[in-house]
C-alpha cells in the first residue's frame, strides 16, 4: 500500500515538473512515466488484495482453532465432562507415543 501511495506521489511531482518548467523534460517522458507509475501501483495493490485472499484461505483450509483448551478450571456446570475428555486425551497420547494405536474409551 505504501508503494502504491510513493508511486502516486511521484506521479504527481512529475506532472508538478513538467507544468512549472516545460523546457526541462523530454517530450514524452512525463507521459511515459505517469503510466509506467500508475500500472506498477495497481499491479502491487492486486497483489496485495490477492495475497491476503489467498492467506485468509490458507487460514480457513487449516481448519485449526486459535487455542486448544487442556483443561477447565473453576466451572460449575460439566465438570465431570472436562475431566473425562482431559483423561482420555491424555491416555490416547500415552498409548500413541509408545507405537499402539489410538483408541477412545467407551462412554
């Protein structure tokens, strides 16, 4: 955004140039440069749109969320059921690390 914003400046300290002293550009620089600035900048503005486009899929498709909650604290209601998932989270990693395979206990 800040290249972008640079490129219109300087697009605009041209023509600045070329109305107040018109003898000392060449014919036909300014027009050169006024377009090669203004497609630069909107080539970089799309690529920024694009790239955060394709980071908030990115994000999306990872489909992990913010923070992992390990264990409850000072909650009133559904305790029993913390303690039960914190205990057979707990278990299915043990078993993993050593090799077996992942198993969820009955309910």
């Amino acid at each position: 955004m800040m290249v972008t914003a640079g490129a219109v400046l300087a697009m605009l300290w041209v023509i600045a140039g070329r109305l107040i002293d018109p003898s000392r550009s060449i014919a036909g620089w300014t027009s050169v440069m006024v377009v090669v600035l203004f497609l630069g900048g909107v080539q970089l503005l799309s690529i920024g749109l694009l790239g955060e486009y394709i980071a908030r899929i990115f994000r999306q498709a990872k489909g992990r969320p913010l923070y992992v909650v390990a264990r409850r604290v000072n909650f009133a209601h559904g305790s029993d059921d913390a303690e039960r998932n914190t205990n057979s989270l707990s278990s299915a990693n043990e078993s993993t690390a050593h090799g077996g395979a992942a198993s969820t206990p009955a309910r």
